[in-house]
C-alpha cells in the first residue's frame, strides 16, 4: 500500500507546486476572454468555473481513467508511480498550456494554432489525420456505449442482427447531432456538471474503501522485474501508455480543452479548469488502478475484461447500488465524450 500512497502525494503535492509552476510561465491576467468578445450564444459562452472544470473534466474523461488502468495495473504496482509523474508532468501541463494558448487565441481550435505555431506544412497533415481521428472517437463513442445499454440494461445480445441494437445506436447518433449543433449550455452546461460530480463521488468511494479495508492487497514497488510483470508478458513501453494515456498524457484532451477555452470568464481560472482536472483525472485513475489490483489479489481472474471488472470493483467497494451506479457511469462516460468530439470536428471544419 506504500506504493500507492506515495503515488497519491506525488499527485497532490507535486500537482500544486507544478501547476503554480506553469502557472508562473503562462502568467495569466485580466485580460478579457474569448467568452466575453466574442459571446455568440452558441460556443463563446461565458459559464461558471466549476461548471466549466466538471464539463472540462468529462470532456477528457471518456472511459479512459477508468477502463485504461483497469487494464494497466496488470503491469504491477509501477503504474502506481507511472500513473501520477505523467499526469503531473505531462498530462496536466498539456492540458493547461493547450487551453490557455487557444484562450489567448480568440478561443482557435488546434488546427488553426498549429498552423501558426508550426506552419502551413505540419498544418496540411496535422488537419487531415485530426478530422478523421475525432470523426473515428466519435463513432467508436456511438457503438460502446451501444452495446452496453443493449446488454448491461436490456439485457438483450449485442449484435447487429438485432434491430434494438440499430435503434439505441440511432438515438445516441441523433443525441450527439443536437449536442454538436445547441448552445453549449443548453445541453452540455446543464447535465455535465452531474456526470461529472458522480464520477469523482465513486472514485472517492473506491478510494475509502482501499484505504479502510483494501490496502493490505496493494503490492508494494519492486526493483526486481519492475517492468515485466504482465500475465500475458506485454511490454512495458508502449503498451502500457497507450492503455492509460488518458490518466497520463492524451492528445485527445488539446481538442477538448479548447472547446472550454471559449467558455472561461478569466484567464485566472485556467489552472482549476485545466490543470487541476487533469490531476482529477489521474486520481480517478489511481482509484480505479487500486480497486482492482485489489479484487485481483483476492483471487479475481486477471484475465476478467475491464467492462466486467468495472461492476466487481464498483460491488466490492460502493455495494450493489454502486454497481449500477458504475455500468450507468460507463455507459454515459464515453457518450460526454463522443458529442463533444463531434462539436469539435465542427468547430475545426468552420475555422
């Protein structure tokens, strides 16, 4: 459990002394944001800090600090280590300098700052592989959560044979239409701010349960076979970042970060909304790590998937309630993240 813990500090204390840090090198002000001259009603729409750190924080979230160190922690207690140097010093730093850039840039989407920061060449092949890949986080975000909502509360089998299976994915299509096209705070500012807080109340919920009753399962870091300790014998590098990039560093989140960048009333709530979500972000993904290397060292099977696992994690530490809790949370997860991929996609074709 010493691993862990040492873990959780490094995330704490070094996420306040580097987000000050960063804080320092960006040098906010009082100068007006996007949201206030260029209020449009639609995406320059001037929302609450915390509203807009817990819209922030689904944005990013998706499935990713969740499933990911579920399936990262078979690599060992070294993902207790890994997981918070990451966030702090690359997921988080990311997170805050793509937003803060984009606020200083009247509120520009990535395509738009890399052109002028690197250029119209890396702009030509950066616009074409970033459109595909969030029209592609967008459709996968269509059929997860699909067919878990046909399976996990329809109880019904998840093919494409099925007709239920077409409609529920019609319905979350149809969902991220209106999504992309309604005011940012018709929709996203109204329900967001509850997904969000009910993903930070379940990791809080699993975290008391690893530290009153759980910690003796937590292995401790060791120097003999640190990074060769996966059942199915991965490798380390680069399986293991790929698996948890969303509670390390992900690109992902500068497409995201920039959608809230026109929403931020000051550039002073930029550490909070940016940041400090993403060591958010990573503590939910050392909650998550933790709860199942716990089950794991009871005797739950390490080859069990991370969508069941979620379920056993959630029954072991927040009772049955939590549990539906959890597969509700997993299905809306990657749904908060699906739209605003979408919205994204549209904002980066307008520009």
């Amino acid at each position: 459990m010493t691993t862990f813990i040492i873990g959780i500090i490094i995330l704490i204390v070094g996420g306040y002394l580097y987000g000050s840090y960063c804080e320092k090198v960006f040098g906010p002000d009082d100068r007006e944001t996007p949201a206030v001259t260029k209020a449009d009603g639609v995406d320059f729409v001037a929302m609450k800090k915390w509203k807009n750190s817990l819209i922030n924080l689904l944005n990013i979230a998706g499935t990713g600090p969740v499933l990911g160190p579920i399936q990262g922690i078979l690599f060992g207690p070294v993902a207790f280590i890994t997981i918070p140097l990451g966030c702090v010093l690359a997921g988080s730093m990311h997170d805050y300098f793509s937003g803060m850039i984009s606020m200083r840039n009247g509120g520009a989407q990535m395509p738009k700052l890399i052109k002028k920061y690197l250029g119209g060449k890396v702009f030509g092949v950066y616009n074409i592989i970033i459109w595909i890949l969030m029209l592609l986080v967008g459709v996968v975000f269509v059929y997860t959560p699909g067919d878990l909502i046909v399976s996990e509360l329809l109880k019904q089998e998840a093919v494409a044979a099925n007709p239920t299976t077409w409609i529920v994915y019609a319905g979350i299509f149809l969902y991220y239409v209106v999504a992309t096209i309604f005011p940012i705070d018709a929709i996203i500012g109204r329900v967001y701010p509850i997904f969000g807080a009910a993903l930070i109340i379940s990791a809080v919920g699993i975290f008391a349960g690893i530290m009153f009753g759980g910690g003796q399962y937590l292995q401790n870091l060791s120097f003999n076979g640190m990074f060769s300790q996966h059942p199915g014998g991965l490798p380390f590098i680069p399986t293991f970042f790929i698996t948890v990039a969303c509670g390390i560093l992900s690109g992902f989140h500068a497409t995201q970060n920039t959608l809230i960048a026109r929403t931020v009333s000051s550039e002073k709530e930029g550490k909070t909304t940016f940041f400090n979500m993403m060591l958010v972000e990573g503590f939910i993904a050392m909650c998550w790590a933790g709860g199942a290397m716990v089950l794991f060292g009871k005797g739950t099977d390490m080859a069990t998937g991370a969508t069941l696992m979620v379920g056993l994690v959630s029954r072991e530490f927040l009772g049955n309630v939590g549990a539906l809790f959890a597969i509700l949370g997993v299905i809306v997860l990657p749904i908060t993240s699906g739209d605003t991929a979408f919205r994204g996609l549209r904002l980066m074709v307008a520009e």
